[in-house]
C-alpha cells in the first residue's frame, strides 16, 4: 500500500519561509499530478499548487509570486518553497498525488503550518 510521507511543516513568524516535502512511499503507477492542498480551520481544503510530470505548475491566485512547487520524479518526491508567509497561510497542508493508471488520488497525513509571531 503506498503512503505519502509528509514533512517540513512548523511555527514560522510572518515573513518566514518553510519547505514542505512529500515522498512517496511504495509503488504508486503512472504517477501524473503531485500537488498541495490546504484547509484551515472551519474552511473548506482547497487547492494550493499542483504540478505535472513534465513540470507544468499550477498556482491558487492567493500563492502566487510567494509559493514554488517542484517535483524529483527520479524521487517521486513534491516540495512546496513557501514564501513571505502570513497568518492566513495557516492550515494543515496535505500532498495529494494523482495515478493516471488507475485515476486514484492518494493523500498525505497532512501537516501542520502556522504563521504566527
């Protein structure tokens, strides 16, 4: 059974950095989108970032200029560089990988980032 192994996520004051990294562990086939989600407390999770296999990147407006996501597809690994954080950046964020093989989407544990000073 794959898993997504999350991490990097923390306490960071605002105008902070952080990295978040999610690896897959075991097999998942023909891995198409990796990505990042995000739900803070009492809203819904939405999207934040999501890439292809060839490395085209998708952005929330809300990120844009401040977030860069990438992928080592020889590592089936996403990282998200998240910067000039704010409070409202506050949320639990969750990778999420999509299989064009099977169309199942997997989902990390999620982990926790809060902006606060």
């Amino acid at each position: 059974q794959a898993q997504l192994v999350e991490s990097g996520g923390g306490l960071v004051q605002p105008g902070g950095s952080l990295r978040l990294s999610c690896a897959v562990s075991g097999t998942i086939f023909g891995i198409n989108y990796m990505g990042w989600y995000r739900q803070a407390p009492g809203k819904e999770r939405e999207l934040v970032a999501r890439i292809t296999s060839g490395g085209t990147a998708t952005y929330a407006n809300f990120v844009k200029g401040r977030f860069t996501i990438s992928r080592d597809n020889a590592k089936n690994t996403v990282y998200l560089q998240m910067n000039s954080l704010n409070s409202e950046d506050t949320a639990i964020y969750y990778c999420n990988v999509l299989s064009s093989s099977t169309w199942r989407n997997y989902w990390g544990q999620g982990t926790q980032v809060t902006v606060s000073s």
